[in-house]
C-alpha cells in the first residue's frame, strides 16, 4: 500500500510538470538539455494469454545529460506504471536510448530496472479480489521497452510502446509482465 500511495504521489507530481504553462519553460530546445515529461495508458499483459487485464496509467521522466556529443548517448529515466484495476503496479528507472530516424519519427530503447508490487509466489492467496495473478519470482525485475515516436511539434510527440517486466530467470517463477500503449511527451 505505501509503494501504491508513492505512485499516485509520483503520477500527480509529474503531472503538474505535464501541464505548465510554456512560458515558463527554457528557451533552450535541444532535446539533450532538457527533460521530458511522459504521460499515457497501456494495455496491461498484452500477452496470448492474459491474466492481468487491465489499463494502467504510465508516467516517465527522461533528464538531460551531460554526453549529448556520444553517439546514441543514454539518458536516465524514472517511471511508473499505475494498474487502475489492483493488478500488478511498477516503479522503474533506468537508461534510455534515441534514434531519430528523420526529424518527425524516431525510436527510443529503454533498458533497467523495476521494483513491483505484484505476487512473488504464484501459491500467495490472491488479494484484493483478484481472479488470478501472475508471480513474478522476486521483487526486482529487469525492465524493457521500446517505443516508437513521431513528433508533433518541438515540444510534442506521440509514442507507441511495448514494455516488458520479467526476473530472466533468476528467480522461480518467471512468468513477466507485458504491456503495450500510446503515451504522449512534452519536453521542458
């Protein structure tokens, strides 16, 4: 519950970024030096055989660096991905990747990690009312994704995701969670 009460608290503090007014933001626009702030919703476990359900709500935050005169230099990430319907909630942080492929359309790869508040043991009594539940094998997870971008504007884009969560098999069980969706990123 205290890790579910940090990410509405995460949600709304990114939010409030998300939506201030332009003329408060930094005449620079390289898209190195500034952050960018991500909003969207996802498909959860998008997988053959879904056993979460549901739609959560994915905030993210990618901070400038300091190596924009590297090729493909990374940048740092924070993130959450809010379950509205008591499924499996995630934080996340790591290092991410761009590649425009012209100046309208671009990827972005993201690899890290991923603390969670999903089921570690797929014998755990299912909370919440839950149906069923995937078990993860341990708190931490490695976390995936990619994305591709298309931008609308210097400071909007339009991203289309697919994430993936899972322990690669150090932990018993494994079973992953896989989600997929729209998120719209403003940069300041």
């Amino acid at each position: 519950m205290a890790i579910l009460s940090f990410l509405t608290f995460l949600f709304l503090f990114i939010l409030s970024f998300i939506f201030q007014p332009t003329a408060t933001l930094a005449d620079d626009t390289s898209s190195q030096k500034q952050k960018v702030y991500t909003f969207g919703l996802v498909q959860q476990d998008v997988e053959s055989n879904p056993t979460e359900d549901s739609v959560s709500i994915n905030v993210e935050v990618l901070f400038p660096t300091k190596l924009d005169n590297i090729l493909w230099s990374p940048q740092p990430v924070i993130g959450a991905t809010l379950n509205t319907d008591n499924d499996t909630s995630q934080i996340y942080g790591g290092m991410a990747w761009q590649y425009d492929f012209s100046e309208n359309f671009y990827t972005e790869i993201f690899l890290g990690g991923s603390i969670h508040d999903g089921e570690e043991d797929p014998d755990t009594v299912r909370a919440g009312g839950r149906e069923a539940h995937r078990a993860y094998g341990c708190p931490l997870n490695f976390r995936e994704s990619i994305s591709f971008g298309w931008r609308l504007s210097t400071q909007f884009s339009l991203m289309a995701t697919v994430s993936h969560m899972s322990n690669a098999g150090l932990c018993d069980p494994n079973n992953g969670l896989t989600n997929a969706g729209l998120r719209v990123s403003r940069k300041f």
